[in-house]
C-alpha cells in the first residue's frame, strides 16, 4: 500500500466516526432548529383550547418529538457510517482500478495506490455529506411528531 492510501484510510475512518457520533449531540444541541423548541402556528379558537392547555399540551408533546427526533438521529448516525464505509471501498475499488487500467495503456507513472486513496477520500467524503443532510430530516421529523401529537389533542395545527 502507497503512503497516500494509508493516510486516506486512517482520516476517512477518523471522520466518519466523528461525524456518526456526532449526529445524536447535534439534534440535542441544535438551539431553535428541533424539536424543543418548535412552536406551531395554532388556531385556538377553532380548536376550543385555552393558552393554559396548550402550553401545556405542547410541553407534553415537544417531550415525545425530542425522544423520538433522538431515536431517528441515531438511525440517521448509523446509516451514514454505513453509507461512507460503502462509499469509500467502492471508491477504493473504483480509483485502483483506474490506475490499473491507465498503467495497462501505457501511463507507467501512475500509481494505483495514490488513486485507490483518492477514490477512498472521494467515496468517503460523498457518504458523510450525504449525513449532513439527514440532520435536517431529522430535525423535521421532530416538528412533524410535535404537530401530530397536538392534532391528536385536537387542535388545529399549521405546521411545516
């Protein structure tokens, strides 16, 4: 294995895991974009509540949404650890191959090591910005949770 190859794998495995375990930290940490602190636009009067009930029915309901919000954000950790993983071998595969195929035609100074490492950099690098966007899936799925519950206590929700 060539020098870039083995310095691809050892920062793609440090990133990966800190972006995984990453994901549950930021759901909870996240100020005014979860679950604890979404307020839906109510319509008390046709939902016949008082403010009392519903700052207190809302209270109720952001405690379910955050629990579940955690849940998915942990599913959300685990599915871009394995997406990246994916991504980065078959980057891997793809770049040495690559090399391969260039040396077969006559490119003597290619490495198919540097290029497996820049597959693995290049694969791995895809699956973690595609775990940047599940936190704002999760983040909605929160706010989704936070209005179902009101509309379950029957108040008329304008949500996301």
């Amino acid at each position: 294995m060539t020098n870039i190859f083995t310095k691809s794998i050892l920062l793609c495995s440090a990133l990966s895991l800190v972006a995984c375990g990453n994901a549950t930290n930021k759901v909870a940490g996240s100020v005014g974009t979860g679950a604890d602190q979404y307020t839906p636009a109510v319509d008390l009067q046709v939902s016949k509540k008082s403010e009392a009930q519903y700052a207190g029915d809302l209270a109720q309901c952001r405690q379910i949404a955050v629990l579940r919000q955690a849940s998915e954000a942990d599913r959300a950790g685990q599915r871009t650890l394995t997406n990246t993983i994916g991504s980065g071998a078959v980057g891997a595969v793809d770049g040495y191959a690559f090399g391969k195929s260039l040396k077969s035609i006559g490119a003597s100074n290619i490495d198919s090591g540097d290029l497996a490492g820049i597959g693995l950099a290049v694969g791995v690098a895809g699956g973690l910005l595609g775990g940047l966007f599940s936190t704002n899936k999760v983040n909605d799925e929160g706010k989704r949770t936070v209005d179902a519950c009101l509309e379950n206590r029957g108040y008329v929700v304008y949500g996301i």
